[in-house]
C-alpha cells in the first residue's frame, strides 16, 4: 500500500480527512493527517475534536479537509439492484426528492449501498467549517469509501458509528453499532476504529478511486472548482504583491538614484544663481561709479575750472590760497557707500597781509554773475602778523557755463 501512495502525489506534503458524527447528543470530529515522508505517504497524526474552534487548533499547518459525515442524519440502505442510479434510488428511497437530498451509491457484484442526506444540512457543516477558515474540499455520506480497504483485508472493520463486513474484496454488510474501539494494523499502517473511516478515505483520495456514484459529484466538482479558484487567485495575488514590491523597490533605487543627482543639480544651480546675483551686484556698482566719474569729468571739470580761474584771476597778490575745493566732500569716501558733497558750494582757504586787498577780493567774487552768496567762515590774525581766512561760496542754483 505504502507503495502505490508513494507513486501519487497530488497534495503536496499533506492529506487530512476528517469524520464529522454525534456522540451520546455531541458532535465529534475524527480526524487522520497522512504526510509524505521520504517520498511515501504515511500516518502523521490521528486527532479527536470536539469542536470546531478544537479542530482548527489541529490544522494549524494546513486548513484543508476531505470530510465524511455519519450522523443520525445520514441514512444508509442496502438493496439488490446495482442497475443506473435512478432505479437503486427508486428502490432504497420511493418519493425521495433529489432537489432536497444528496445521495451516494456504491456498487458491489451482486448489491448496492446508498446514503442520503438532506442538502440543506450538508451545506450547513460545510458553512460552519468554512466560518472557521477551514477549506472543504470534499464531501462523503457514511462509510461507502471504507471500500476501499476491501483489496487489503478480509476481516470486519468497525468504525466510529459503523461495522462494515466484507466478502470476496468486496463490503457484504454496513451496518450501524456502538461497539467499544479495535485497533487494526493493515499493510504496516496502525490505527484505532475511530478514526478507520478517515483512514480509507485518505487511501480513497490518494489512490484515486472512483467507484462511488451520486448527485453529490456535482457538489465537490464545485468545492473543487471554488477551492481552485482561491488558491489560484492566493497564488497570483503573492505574485503580484511580491512583483509589485520588488517594482516598487526597483522604482525607490532609480528614484533615489535620481533624486540625489537632481538634489546635486539644485545646489550647484543655487550657487551659480547666488555668484550670478553677486556679478550683477558688483556690475551694477562698477557701472554706478564709472557714471559717477563719467559724471564728473564731463561736467564737474569743464565747470569748476571756469569758476576756479575766474576767483584767481581776480586774486590780489597779498593773497596766499592754500585750498580751493568745488563741492566739497560732506563725509569720507567708504566702500559701497554713496558719494555726498556739498552740491553748488567752493570753499577757499589761504592768508592775508592786507586787509583791504582782501576785502577788495571779496566784492570782486560777490561781482561774479555765477556767485550767489560768499560766506566768511574765519578770518583772524596769526603771530606773523598775517590773518587766516577761510570762505565758502555759495553758486546761483539756475547758473550755466557761458
């Protein structure tokens, strides 16, 4: 036996069969796990639950399930034909409405086996389990599939609800019974009665028999289909978050990489900005100066040397000048600083050996048509008898070069 589950493999590392029944008015979940060890299938763990919440505490690994159900609302008959299922059904249930009920028929050489169950309480078990996160991907009513043990023993078998005997490799009798638990060995493989109906229907599964018939077909194609479908769409979803992730991480690096040049880019760009605003500053001051001088030698020159000779010209010779400055300064030149000077004023400062040749100086600079006023600031004697002057010239505003 061992053997030939080593040649199948269709569910990965795990099987689990599960037996759903009442016990004294309790419901009661046998349960059997078969694991593939060095390539061949064998009995991991057989388990006893008495609630769903306790079951699920045993599938931790895995949250799928073949299940059999073989509570009192299950009904098993035995009759002789073994012709289409139509007539078997006619024969073990007159009037049985199939919009209602779900049945099975197992065939032998000479007799049929048939269980029913109502659809409506088939569906609520499979609700209950799917409500815990437990996925069913198949149903059986009774113990039809402990067929399936016929090709290895000949002896009767009892399980959790039911004795079934056997004939020739074939179940001659299923009958139900509350006999106190056997244990059996078959084929190398150990397990207690209770849970030999979870035991045939993972040999059932893997060894892919189908020698079991019914409406109930239609119902686990569509777990089988409804099941395939969450997987497919668990697995592309994995997929797509795992590419989607390893899109977007590639996206981040590309992205980071990007930034960082174009952070690069921003500061050279800033420190070009600024050095291009300190060209423009220190341009806009050049090119104010060079107006400035451009100012003075155009004008300041042309006009002050008219009005410096016309003053000395009329100078007496008892008249020494030590200065004589055309707008003169009203603070000292600073860097970055504007140029402020006493505008339309000339100050002059020398000595004087004769009184009355500088006052006749004086009238003479007041004659002048471009002289608006003139100011004596000081005038005193020294010790060498000579007097100190200083004078500030005061020009008309409107006066023009002639």
């Amino acid at each position: 036996m061992q053997n030939l589950l080593s040649t199948y493999n269709p569910f990965r590392q795990k099987l689990i069969a599960v037996e759903y029944t009442v016990k004294e008015a309790t419901p009661v979940f046998f349960g059997l796990k078969f694991a593939k060890k060095k390539e061949e299938w064998d009995i991991d763990q057989t388990f006893t639950a008495f609630e769903i919440g306790e079951l699920s505490e045993f599938l931790k690994e895995t949250k799928q399930v073949h299940l059999a159900i073989t509570d009192d609302q299950v009904l098993c008959k035995e009759v002789s034909q073994t012709d289409v299922d139509a007539v078997i059904i006619s024969e073990a249930f007159p009037n049985l409405n199939l919009d209602d009920f779900y049945y099975q028929i197992l065939r032998t050489s000479h007799k049929s086996f048939v269980t029913v169950c109502r659809k409506e309480y088939v569906a609520s078990i499979i609700t209950k389990l799917q409500t815990e996160g437990i996925k069913v991907l198949s149903v059986t009513l009774g113990g039809l599939k402990v067929s399936v043990l016929s090709k290895f023993t000949d002896h009767t078998l009892q399980t959790s609800t039911l004795e079934i005997k056997f004939d020739t490799n074939e179940i001659d009798s299923i009958v139900s019974t509350d006999n106190t638990q056997e244990q059996y060995k078959i084929e190398g493989l150990t397990f207690s009665s209770t849970h030999t109906l979870p035991l045939a229907m993972g040999l059932y599964t893997a060894m892919g028999y189908h020698n079991i018939s019914g409406n109930l077909d239609l119902k686990n194609q569509a777990l089988a289909q409804g099941n395939k479908e969450k997987q497919l769409f668990k697995n592309v979803l994995q997929i797509g978050t795992g590419f989607l992730l390893i899109t977007l991480l590639i996206n981040f690096f590309v992205f980071n990489s990007f930034y960082k040049k174009w952070q690069n880019l921003q500061e050279e760009l800033q420190i070009y900005t600024s050095q291009k605003e300190q060209i423009i500053q220190k341009q806009s001051l050049v090119n104010n100066k060079e107006l400035l001088v451009q100012s003075i030698l155009t004008t300041g020159f042309s006009k002050s040397s008219y009005y410096i000779n016309q003053i000395i010209q009329s100078q007496p010779s008892t008249i020494v000048l030590s200065s004589l400055v055309y707008q003169p300064l009203l603070k000292p030149v600073r860097n970055e600083k504007e140029i402020e000077f006493k505008d339309k004023v000339i100050t002059i400062t020398g000595t004087s050996i004769n009184k009355s040749d500088f006052t006749i100086w004086l009238r003479a600079i007041e004659a002048l048509s471009y002289i608006d006023t003139v100011t004596i600031v000081h005038y005193g004697l020294n010790k060498i008898n000579t007097s100190d002057f200083e004078l500030m010239l005061k020009m008309k505003s409107n006066e023009t070069k002639k």
